[in-house]
C-alpha cells in the first residue's frame, strides 16, 4: 500500500491542465458494445477506475486499441455474453462501480445480462433501483440472487415506453439511453438527468445514429433504430478536477492557471468558489486563480449565514462539496455545508478537526464551518482517504498545512485523480509517493 508524503505550507504556481472527465469516461467507454463498427474516443484519463472498466470491455471480447497515451480505438464486433457467467467477470466487476453502466448497452444489443453488486466509494447508500425499474420499464425481467450477490437480467424484447424516473440518477438516465436507443418504439424519460456527461453521451449517440432528442433538459425521447455505426469522440475536462484545482490555489494562496476547462460545461462552480470569496479570471478558456493572502464567505443578501448545498445538474455538483468544505476552513466567515445526495460523505471531517480546523458535524448531512482566516493554519498530520473527493480534499489541506502530513489509502484518490503527485509537484509541491 502506498501513501502520500506532503510536507505543506508552500506557495505553488504554474500551469495544469485537467484530465478527461473520469465521471463520462465511464458511459463512453461503456457505450462502444453499442456498435460492432469502430468507435475512437479521446482524453481518456489514465486512473484506475477507467483502467478497470476498458480492461473489463476488453474481456468482454471488444477488440481494444490504444492510439496514444489518452486515445483508443474499440471494436465490439463480437462480445462473449458467456464471460459475463465467469467467476472473473464477477471478481472484476464487483470491485468497479461502473460496471453497471455496461448492462444498457450489453441489453440492448444481446438481450440478456447479468451483473454483480457493483462496488466503488464507500459514501453510504448508492442504490441501483432507478436503473432496473427504467429497463423494467422497458420489457426487461430481473432476478437478484441474495446468495451470490448477482442480478440476472432478461431483455430480449424491449420496447419503447414513457416513465418517469423516481430520481434523476446520471448513471441511471445513462444507462436507461443506452438501452432505448436499440429498443422498438419510442421511449419518453421524464425527470432525466441532465449533466454535461450526458448531453455529450446523447450527442455521441446521435452521431452513431441515434435519435435522441431534449438532450440538455429532464425531458428526453429516444426513438428506437435497428443498429448504431462507429463515430469519434473526445471527453470534456474533468470539472471536478477545475474545482479541486481552484480549491487548492485559494488554500495554498497560490497563483494558478488552470488551461482548457470548457467554462461553458461548468455551470455555477465557478460561482460557488466565488461565494467563498476566491477571486478568479477568465482568460478565453483558461481559469486564473491569483495568489490571495485572504477570501471572505459571503452571506446571503438579509446577512444570513451561506449554504452550499449539492443537487441534481444545473445544481452544485456532490463530488466538489468536499472540496468546498476545505476551503472554507481558512476563509474568513461561515457556512454551513449541506451535502444532501450521500449521507456519509462527511465523515471526513474528524481529519480536518484534527489539523486544526473549526467545524461543526451537525449530522451525516450537514457540517458548519468557522473560517479561520488564516489565524490558526492547519498543522500536518497521519489519516487516510476514505473516498476518491475526500481524499483530495484532505490532500489540498495537507498542501496548505504546516508541517508534515501522510495520507494513506491513497489508491482511491489514483481512482479518480490521473498521476495527481507528478502534476502537483510540477506546480511546486513538495509531494512524495511511498510504497
């Protein structure tokens, strides 16, 4: 097991560039046992969970390329259905929560699936309901072995259909796309998600022929095709690594430029981080983040203390309110953080207390923080990333924190983040991998 070495309180400065968004890669890549033609895909990010999930394709019997070090080339042209009953497909997929994004496209195009108990963060309560009640929607009949933890899946006749979806789950939406677009009929999705990921799946889809219309709101029709052909695709930049990025230049009172961030796809990050009072300039679709010595939370307009809270897109994305906590340590004021989408995701906080910092954990949902203004820094110290966001939260403070800080468990964070040490210490950071 690995951890990180972090020696903190050092000004970084520089420029990085975001990896391809891990959150699409995983509907992408999942999307090409959609077609036996050839599908390119490009800024793919190189981290583990995306590993997993094209070694997994790969398995399957996708015929998989790498072009360079950020672009393949997949051909579904045969898949082994049969591999899905193996012992080493339940291994490997049991221990990648993606993988259930593989059962809309293997359903649509085979007819039959099964899948085990994904796994993935530990952040309390994921549930998969949305995703069968829309294929049951659909035609598909489903059957959960409790003994050996698999779902069994028949779809051999789906068909077109409206619903409603108890929640506006992405991956749900996603994988309720993937499995109308080869579906007869037309199917009607009401309360879809609508993130950034999605519309550039559903815009990939369309490419490949598809028809799929509404693409950007919570109304999405799908009128089923006969068969899908190949198409190229590239992956937006990671908006929860912009996020992180602008979190750790407030926190480490450090100039940054953050280059190629799609600022049109980001909707109110920018926003949120502006409330804690962290300047930033727009310099065509760079981010620069000037070195400030002090940032101020503002209130709310009749003075009240802020709230950030998450919510399905165009909301404040979950995955950043993490971040948004950390950096509100050594702001000046206070906000409560309202993580309302996973009720253990702020369990990391005992960390942050430990390092000096002032928070309240009111309950698994809401934490106060009393910005400190710098007074009384973090100081380092040992802990252990339970999470692929937390663990870049504690890490961001551990870059601002006087004095040494190890963070173990380090292997969630390479799930999400791609050689995040070498990038940091590009800016400056003194950072060091130990096995």
């Amino acid at each position: 097991m690995s951890i990180f070495r972090i020696k903190g309180g050092k000004k970084l400065k520089g420029e990085i560039t975001p990896q391809g968004a891990k959150n699409e890669a995983l509907q992408i890549i999942s999307s090409v046992l959609l077609t036996d033609q050839p599908v390119t895909i490009h800024n793919i990010p190189n981290i583990r969970d995306v590993n997993k999930l094209i070694e997994l394709v790969g398995d399957l019997g996708c015929k998989v390329e790498k072009l360079n070090s950020d672009s393949y080339r997949f051909t579904a042209s045969s898949i082994d259905t049969h591999y899905l009953e193996t012992d080493e497909y339940r291994t490997k997929a049991a221990a990648l929560r993606g993988s259930v994004m593989l059962l809309g496209p293997i359903l649509a195009r085979y007819g039959k699936a099964n899948i085990p108990k994904p796994g993935g963060d530990k952040i309390g309560r994921r549930r998969l309901d949305t995703h069968f009640i829309g294929f049951q929607k659909l035609g598909a009949q489903f059957n959960f072995e409790s003994n050996d933890q698999l779902f069994h899946i028949d779809a051999s006749h789906l068909k077109g259909t409206y619903m409603l979806l108890d929640e506006a789950s992405v991956t749900g939406t996603a994988n309720i796309i993937m499995a109308a677009v080869l579906a007869k009929g037309t199917t009607t999705i009401y309360n879809a998600a609508c993130e950034p990921y999605l519309q550039q799946l559903c815009l990939m889809l369309n490419r490949m022929g598809a028809k799929i219309s509404g693409i950007g709101s919570n109304l999405i029709t799908i009128e089923g095709v006969e068969k899908l052909q190949g198409t190229e695709h590239t992956l937006l930049p990671d908006m929860i690594e912009i996020g992180s990025f602008i979190g750790l230049a407030a926190m480490t009172q450090s100039e940054i430029t953050i280059k190629n961030c799609r600022i049109d796809m980001l909707g109110m990050i920018p926003d949120v981080f502006k409330k804690l009072g962290i300047k930033m300039e727009f310099r065509g679709d760079d981010i620069h983040v000037p070195a400030q010595s002090h940032y101020e939370i503002e209130t709310f307009i009749d003075g009240s203390i802020l709230t950030v809270a998450d919510a399905p897109w165009p909301g404040f994305t979950p995955d950043l309110i993490s971040i948004v906590l950390v950096v509100a340590t050594q702001a000046k004021g206070t906000v409560l953080i309202h993580q309302k989408m996973f009720e253990s995701r702020l369990f990391f906080v005992d960390k942050l207390i430990d390092m000096g910092a002032q928070i309240i954990l009111n309950d698994p949902h809401r934490a106060t923080v009393i910005g400190l203004d710098r007074k009384y820094p973090l100081r380092g110290i040992k802990m252990a990333s339970p999470d692929i966001r937390a663990g870049v939260a504690l890490l961001i403070a551990a870059l601002s924190a006087n004095g040494v800080s190890e963070i173990s468990s380090i292997d969630q964070i390479d799930r999400g983040y791609q050689n995040i040490d070498t990038r940091l210490k590009s800016l400056g950071a003194d950072i060091e991998r130990i096995n």
